[in-house]
C-alpha cells in the first residue's frame, strides 16, 4: 500500500537503517576484495618470481595448495555478501513498495536494466558480467587457475 502522506517515522528509521547496513556490506565486501587480492598477488609472486632453483617442488605444492584454498574462501565470501546485499535489497524494495511515494532504489535496479530478464545463456553471462558481482567472482577463479598453472609450471620444470 503506497501512502502520498508523510511515511510513519518508524518505517523511515527502518529504512534508513537497512540502507545504510546495505553499504555497510558493500564497504565490508570492497575491503574484502582489498585482502584477498593482497594476500593473492603476494602468493603468485612468491612462487612466480623466485628462479626455478631456489624452491623445492614441495614449497611450491605448498603456496599454490594455499593460493588456491585461498581462492576458494575468497569466492566463497564474496557469494555469501552477494546473498546477504540480495535480502538487505528484497527487504528495502518492500519498504519502498509499501511505504513510500519514491522508490529510489527500485527505480535505479529498473533503470539498470533489472526487471529485464536476459534471453538464452549467452545473455545471461553478458548480465552477469555488467554487474560487479559477476565480474568480482571470477577475480578469484582466476588467481585458483592461476596457481595451477604456476604449480605445473613448477613441477615440470
């Protein structure tokens, strides 16, 4: 039920509160991102960078089995602060919906593109993508496939 009257000011403290734990996730999840891809970079650098001779095949089976468990948690997390931003969002559009006169962040996920279902598989990669979650999740696979490279790498040379 939308209102054109002044919202009950207890709604307004509920929805300024789960907008402002929305950004809250995403400042949490941007500071993640940060850790992870300090605690990556370093780890293809200490096994990419040091010449062949220097390590044992075991220091190298070593820090990639670690980069890639990394990895791993790294994906694994950002799901997770995908899932929780999801429900943060599902409750601040039922607000917006049954509460207020102007749906900022419905209308924004509109104008996005976000009501459009994209056709075929294709489509829905492409979608993906132009989001920042689906880009920042293959950050990781990356760096995971990327340890196995330099793991073979190491272990054939």
């Amino acid at each position: 039920m939308t209102t054109e009257s002044t919202p009950d000011p207890r709604v307004m403290e509920a929805y300024k509160l789960a907008v402002e734990m929305a950004d809250r996730v995403s400042a949490r999840r941007a500071i993640a991102n940060a850790f992870f891809l300090t605690v990556n970079t370093t780890l293809v650098a200490v096994v990419g960078l040091r010449p062949l001779g220097d390590q044992s095949a075991w220091s190298s089976v070593a820090v990639c089995g670690a980069g890639v468990v990394v990895a791993a948690c790294w994906w694994f997390l950002l799901q997770n602060y995908r899932r929780l931003n999801e429900a943060k969002f599902v409750v601040i559009n039922r607000i917006e919906d049954e509460y207020l006169a102007v749906k900022v962040f419905k209308d924004e996920w509109t104008a996005l593109g976000g009501d459009d279902p994209p056709a075929g598989r294709a489509g829905r990669i492409n979608a993906g993508l132009k989001q920042l979650g689906g880009v920042e999740r293959i950050v990781p696979a990356v760096f995971g496939l990327l340890y196995l490279v330099l793991l073979v790498g190491r272990l054939v040379s």
